[in-house]
C-alpha cells in the first residue's frame, strides 16, 4: 500500500485486494520450552480481508490474546505461516516485527495512553513512527480526529482528567490516527458500561468503514457482536469459525 | 531528536515533586564534587602563592631546601658571583623564617611567617609593598599582611583607625605600619613583610651571609636557557638554579607528596561522583519501573528499542543539567563560607566548572546505561 493512500484523509472505499490482510495456516503457538511447555494455539487456518471487520471470542483462557500478539508481532511464531499484510511473520526478524507493529493500530483493553502526554499529545506520538508527515499535518489530524470521537473540548486534557470512555475514545484516535493497514482491538469494551461500550465500538466501526481498514477485534461482550462482519470462535486454542 | 526529547523531558516532569527530590540528589553530588576540588585545588594554590609571586626570571636556593616554607641557607656570596655575568641585571636576596608574633590585646605569642625582601625593588609580586619602601628602611618597621588569621588580633582596624600598631616580635619592640593582601595558607597562618635590615635585627642570631632566597632579574632581551648554562657551573653543589616556573612545579609537588589535601579532597570529590551516581540510577531506575507498562505498550505500537532507550537517556542528561545549575550555584556560595571560615580564598574556576559539568555527565549517563537494561527486556507482549 502507498504512501498516498495513507496521506489522504477522504474516505476510500475498501479496496478488495486478492492478497488478505492476515493469513495463516496450520498456526500452532505454544508457551515455555521441554516438560513447561503449553500448546495454546492448535492448526489455526483462517483469513481476514481487506475491509474487514472480525471479532474474536470464546472463553478466557482459549488463546485470543495470545492470537491476537502474534498477528501483531509481538510475540514470535512457533510453527505454521502467518502472513500479517504480506510479511511473513513465522520468518521475520526483529526489525521486520518492529516495522510490521507501525502499520497495525493498537487498541488495548486498558486504554494504556502516556499519562504524562495530553489527548492531543497521546494522538500525536503515533506520527513520530510517521516522519515523513509534517509537522502541521501532525497537529491538524490529531485536532481532526479527535473531533471526530467527541473530544474537541478535551483536547489538552491529561487521561487522568478523563472518563473511562474518553480514554478509551483517546486510544482509538491514537490507533487510527496514521490509517494503519489493520486494527487489533484487544477487548476495547472490557473497562467500560454497557452504553459506553457500545459508542466506542461503534466509533470503532465507523472509522473502520470509512477508511477501509479491516478490524480484528477480541471480545467476551455479545452486546457488540452484530457489527462485526465475521465471528471467528476459539476454543481451547482451536477455531471453530461462526459465519454470520 | 526533539521529539524524543520532548517525551522525556514531559515524563520526566509529569511528576513535579519527583522532578525536584530526583534533581535535589544531583544537586548533592554536584556540590560535593565542586567543594572538595575546589578546596583541593584552593589548598594547594595557597600553599604555592608565595613561589608564584615570585618575578625574578631565575632563583637560587640551597640544594637541601625542599619548601621554600622551610629553606635551608646558603651562602648569598654564591648570589653575589652571579651577578656579574653580562646578561644578569641585578641579584636580590630574600630571608625568610618564622617568628613568634605577640598579639598585643591577649598578650599571647603565635608563630608567624616572616620575608625580608628589599622594598625598593622587590623581585616578588607584593602588592603595595614597595610603596612604603620609605619607611620600611627604618629600624623595627615593618607590614602586615592584611589576610592574616584572626588570632594575631584586630590588626587590620586597628591600623585603619590609629595607622600603626606597636607589637613585639621575637620580644623585640616592632612597628606594624600598614597591610597588604598577600594571602596564607596551610603552611602558614600569617605573613609579615619587611627590609632585609629589619629581618636581620628580629633574628640576631643568624648569620647575614646565608640567605635563604636568591632573585636573579636578567636584562631584557636576554636567553633565559643559555645564561642558566653559564652560570650554573658557578654555583657548584653548593646552591641550585633555577627557574621561576621550575620552582612553582616543585612547591606544587612538595605540597601534594607532603600534605595529604591532594588525597583527602581527592577522594571527597569521588565518594560525591559516587553517591550522584547512586541516587541518580536509584531515581531513573524507579522512574523506569513505574513506567515500564508505557515503556511496554510504545514499543507495542512500534517504537524502536533506540527511541525508547535515547528516552532514557535524555532523561539522565536533564537531571545532570537541572541538577548542576544549582549545585553550582551553591558551591559558589560555599566556597564563600569556606573562605570566610577557612581565611584561604576559594574561587571557581572554568576548568573546574566545566569537568564537574562533565563527571555530572557522565554519572548520569552511566546511571541511565544501568537503568534502561529493564527497558530493553521489556516485553510488548505484556500489555495485553
């Protein structure tokens, strides 16, 4: 993907590539070496599309996190090919992990932002992985994007003078601030109430669609399920994939 | 590069409280390590000032004399040879010893150093001594130095209000006419300044012919090297030439072998650099903790190990500048108090500011080295 579709701020269409987003294949994950070793993910085949918008579930404990890490490079393969927009993370190196986080947005079930950066800050930070963006622009999405998840008037603020849902709503600016190729939403919904839940994760939907970006999103929350475009189900580290 | 630094800098200041007890333990290594140098360095200046007043172009001094604080004689006939030599302007002899000064209002007697050096044209940097040469030619008078300790008596008022004072010295009735800065050390606690003639009548005892400084002045123009050959053959084993720097370098030396102030403030300036360097890894170290879940999560959405440790690193390198400041300040202050305690003056000086800014550096980079190892292991995994 270029550079000029990531620069432009007008809504694109998502664009259906043939290549997927995420792709794996026999994907088995496990923790600890010899006699402490726990396999936690078992042959896992599925993939995301461009556009996209997937929720995890099952249990806790069935390795939706653990899946979750690996796409985004923060954890190292174990067996298998998993194929995170066209890298080959089972063969990456350290560099190539690092450089396959800054396409991905975050999105943590605590908000996790810089207690120490205001809102604005917090968005900002994304773009110093961003360079080659300048400096006006920097200031001028951030303002944007903010805006857009409700908190013009919050803009200076510190996370610890916000809400539950303002932080949250502050960790999705940051994550979709720089239009990364893809979205890993860690149980977004886990730390707020049910109404507050639902804004954010429709927020979530919205950016989503409008910049095309497909979605992987860990959940336990039903009340969020209907805006997913596909439900992949875990259990005991083996998929058992639910179509809507 | 600003960027990083303005991260640091925010987290670093998040916590204003933190900010002042982190930079407050700089502070504490920054002005140990500038008190303990500069009293070191103080010590040993004051202890070489009367070497470095010297003007003559070329001294002699007895072969035995290892301080010119405690010299050996000999004979000023040796001087007196040469004289002669074409390239040499004039020779002056200067005697000094130690003499028991009584403090005329307790009518107690303390040792005190005493120079017998011509006033007309003295071959030492005594400020303002020629100017009374008049009335130092005249028997039993003689001056004091006006940074003399307190325990030789009010001298100063006392000469500011009545222009003379009248004291014994080596019980002998003595005429104090004025003062002049000159400055003591740990070698001496007083200096008193007068005429070779004077000297002589406070020590009768002691022989006119063996002198215990001799000040050589050449012409102008003339090989300071090459007269050195010639005349050194002249003096034979009996006394030694040398020059003015040549004996500033071996006062400077005798006073680090002999006293142990080289060692004592030595070490002092190094037990700081390494209580800085505790409390500064200390601090990073807990600061790093507490933010290793963000630490974690920046490197989660792709920051590189090197933008999050040259956070750290940044981080040291303010502590040392907010750390230095006022510990630079306030060792300029001490150094006040110490003079004033100490009756030795204390200065800072460039080359001392600018190494102590350096060590300050360098302890907090090398706290920042240990701290960020946590940095480095951090696991990105672990913020899910």
């Amino acid at each position: 993907m270029s550079s000029d579709l990531r620069a432009s701020t007008a809504a694109t269409t998502p664009s259906r590539d043939p290549v997927p987003v995420i792709e794996a294949h026999d994907l088995c994950f496990a923790f600890g070496l010899g006699e402490l070793r726990r396999q936690v993910l078992f042959d896992l085949n599925f993939e995301v599309k461009s556009g996209e918008i997937v929720l995890l579930t099952g249990p806790s404990g069935s390795g939706k996190t653990t899946l979750l890490t690996l796409i985004g490079g923060l954890r190292r393969v174990t067996e298998g090919e998993l194929t995170v927009l066209g890298r080959p993370l089972h063969q990456a190196t350290t560099a190539d992990l690092t450089a396959n986080r800054r396409d991905i947005g975050f999105i943590f079930q605590q908000h996790n932002l810089l207690e120490f950066l205001s809102a604005r800050q917090n968005v900002e930070l994304m773009f110093q992985l961003h360079p080659e963006v300048a400096p006006e622009t920097v200031r001028q999405k951030a303002v944007e994007i903010l805006t857009l998840v409700g908190l013009a008037e919050r803009l200076d603020y510190h996370p610890s003078r916000l809400s539950g849902g303002q932080r949250q709503r502050v960790a999705i600016a940051r994550a979709l601030v720089t239009q990364p190729r893809l979205v890993l939403a860690d149980e977004p919904t886990a730390a707020l109430d049910s109404a507050t839940g639902r804004d954010v994760v429709e927020l979530l939907q919205y950016l989503a669609r409008t910049n095309g970006c497909p979605i992987l999103m860990v959940t336990h929350d039903n009340r969020v399920l209907d805006i997913a475009d596909r439900i992949l189900n875990i259990e005991d580290g083996r998929l058992r994939t639910v179509d809507k | 590069m600003w960027d990083t630094f303005l991260i640091a800098w925010r987290q670093l200041s998040y916590q204003r409280m933190k900010l002042v007890v982190a930079c407050a333990g700089v502070v504490v290594a920054v002005m140990l390590m500038l008190v303990q140098l500069g009293i070191r360095e103080g010590a040993l200046e004051n202890s070489i000032a009367i070497a470095a007043k010297v003007q003559a172009d070329l001294v002699v001094i007895s072969p035995r004399t290892k301080t010119i604080f405690q010299s050996t004689q000999f004979p000023r006939r040796l001087l007196m040879r040469l004289a002669g030599h074409p390239a040499v302007d004039y020779v002056q002899e200067m005697y000094m010893s130690q003499a028991r000064w009584r403090n005329p209002w307790e009518f107690r007697e303390h040792p005190i150093a005493v120079f017998g050096v011509d006033p007309r044209s003295p071959l030492i940097d005594f400020p303002g001594y020629s100017r009374m040469a008049s009335e130092l030619l005249l028997p039993d008078r003689l001056i004091f130095d006006r940074n003399n300790r307190v325990t030789y008596g009010p001298v100063r008022e006392h000469l500011a209000a009545e222009g003379y004072l009248e004291t014994e010295i080596n019980h002998r009735r003595v005429r104090v006419i004025g003062s002049i800065p000159v400055g003591i050390s740990i070698v001496s606690d007083g200096n008193l300044f007068l005429a070779p003639a004077n000297f002589l009548r406070l020590f009768p005892q002691r022989n006119p012919g063996a002198i215990d400084l001799g000040l050589i002045r050449l012409k102008p123009g003339a090989d300071r090297e090459a007269v050195v050959q010639d005349l050194r053959p002249l003096l034979g084993a009996e006394a030694r030439l040398m020059t003015r720097e040549e004996l500033v370098d071996s006062e400077s030396r005798f006073v680090r072998e002999s006293a142990p102030i080289d060692f004592i403030f030595g070490m002092g300036a190094v037990v700081g650099f390494f209580i800085g360097f505790v409390v500064v890894y200390q601090i990073l170290y807990t600061e790093v903790t507490n933010h290793l879940p963000q630490f974690a999560t920046m490197k989660a959405m792709g920051f590189s190990d090197r933008t999050l440790l040259s956070i750290v690193y940044y981080q040291g390198l303010l502590l040392s500048v907010l750390g230095y400041i006022p510990g630079f300040f306030l060792a300029l202050w001490l150094y006040t108090v110490a003079t004033r305690a100490i009756q030795m003056p204390f200065s800072m000086t460039w080359n001392r500011g600018i190494s102590v800014f350096l060590l300050t550096v360098v302890m907090c980079l090398l706290s920042a080295t240990i701290a960020l190892q946590k940095v480095r292991r951090v696991d990105p995994a672990d913020v899910f």
